[in-house]
C-alpha cells in the first residue's frame, strides 16, 4: 500500500508559478527603485546647501612686529599647555596624616 503512495505523490505536479516571482516582487522592486531616488535627490539637495570650505572665512591676518616672531616656531598645543600649568589643581593630593592625632576626617 505504500508503494501505491509513493506513485501516485511522485505524479503529482507543482502549479507552473511556483518558485517565480510574480506580481508582488515586481512592485517591490519598483517601491525600493522609487526610494532610492528620493533619497538620492535629497542627498543632492543637502549637499549644495554645505559650504565649499569649512575654513573661517575671516581669518586673521597676523603680521610680526620684528623678524624674530617669523622665525619663532610654537608646537601645536603649547597654548593650552601653557593655560592648563596655570589652573589650580582639581584634585589636591592627599594630605600627610600627623600620627599623634589619628586620621583625618573632611567636614
């Protein structure tokens, strides 16, 4: 009897579109392609609102009182360098304990 199964499920056939695509995948590609197009006209529009330049356009023109400033070479950072030495200490480092009075306590 299972052998009568076997023929009579191995002559039935799949419909002709099974396995293709059809209809819907159709309209999906178009959404997606419809998509793509906004976006990209967005992008361009984005981008001819941006500047050419990121310079500042006012820039300062520094003009030496002597040769010698044209010759004077700072490294990159000494500035901030040279203001952070000056700042007080965030953190102080921790005090000496007299051994006479015990530990410290802040108030």
């Amino acid at each position: 009897m299972t052998g009568a199964m076997l023929v009579l499920a191995a002559n039935e056939q799949l419909p002709e579109d099974v396995g293709k695509s059809g209809p819907f995948g159709l309209l999906l590609v178009v959404v997606l392609l419809v998509a793509i197009l906004l976006l990209g006209r967005s992008m361009g529009k984005h981008l001819k609102k941006l500047p050419r330049s990121f310079d500042p356009e006012d820039a300062p023109v520094v003009v030496p009182d002597d040769a010698s400033e044209l010759f004077e070479q700072r490294r990159p950072g000494e500035e901030l360098l040279e203001t952070l030495r000056r700042q007080p200490l965030a953190i102080e480092p921790p005090r000496a304990e007299d051994p006479d009075e015990g530990p410290r306590t802040t108030s």
